[in-house]
C-alpha cells in the first residue's frame, strides 16, 4: 500500500471541490476582448471595443458588443446595472455558439465587394 500524497494534487482537487461550492461569480466590468454570459436569459456576449466618444448617446464612451446570434449593439460604459447579472464565459463557447447560430439560421447574404 502507497500512503504517499501528492500535496499538489490534494489542494488542486480541494479547490476544485470549494469552487463548486461557490455562487456564481457575476462580474464588476466589462473588458475590451471579455466573454461573458446571462444564463436566465440565454445571451452571450463578447465585447469587442470601447469609443471614444457616441455622436448618438451624448459623446458617452461606450461598449461595442456582438452576441452569440452575431448582432452587434453599444452599451454605455458609465451603466452600472448593465453589468449586473453577467458571468465570465470562455472564448470557445462564445465562438462555437456563434458559428453553430450562424450556419443554422443565415438571415442575409451580404453581397461580394465591388470593384470600380
């Protein structure tokens, strides 16, 4: 018999366990090139860039943001209950929902480029 333990895996295995333990973790802001989630409603985002100033929302700086469904839409940076509700989500869910809703549903083909 082999009493041996290897702590590494031990606090590893520990941690793990803790983690599940948790509630979720809802985030505290958006970052530039962040995933994120709203499991009740069903809603992925990434955010992909931040403006300088919106012509449209009173030269607020704002979140640009494409969802699973590949819609893109801003969020004001300053909006505190924006971010309420959201969840860290990884990049290859993010990515495989949106191929999986894009190849499923093409509303629109966009028309080749011109030249001239």
């Amino acid at each position: 018999m082999n009493n041996i333990i290897n702590l590494s895996d031990y606090r590893e295995e520990k941690e793990e366990k803790h983690k599940k333990t948790l509630p979720p973790q809802y985030i505290q802001d958006f970052e530039v090139g962040g995933y994120y989630i709203y499991l009740e409603l069903g809603v992925m985002i990434h955010c992909m860039l931040i403006t300088d100033s919106s012509h449209s929302q009173n030269n607020k700086l704002m979140y640009i943001m494409e969802d699973q469904f590949g819609n893109l839409f801003s969020v004001p940076i300053d909006d505190p209950e924006g971010m309420m509700g959201w969840r860290f989500l990884e990049k290859e869910v993010f990515i495989e929902a949106l191929h999986k809703n894009l190849s499923e549903n093409p509303e629109f083909e966009p028309e080749p480029p011109r030249v001239g």
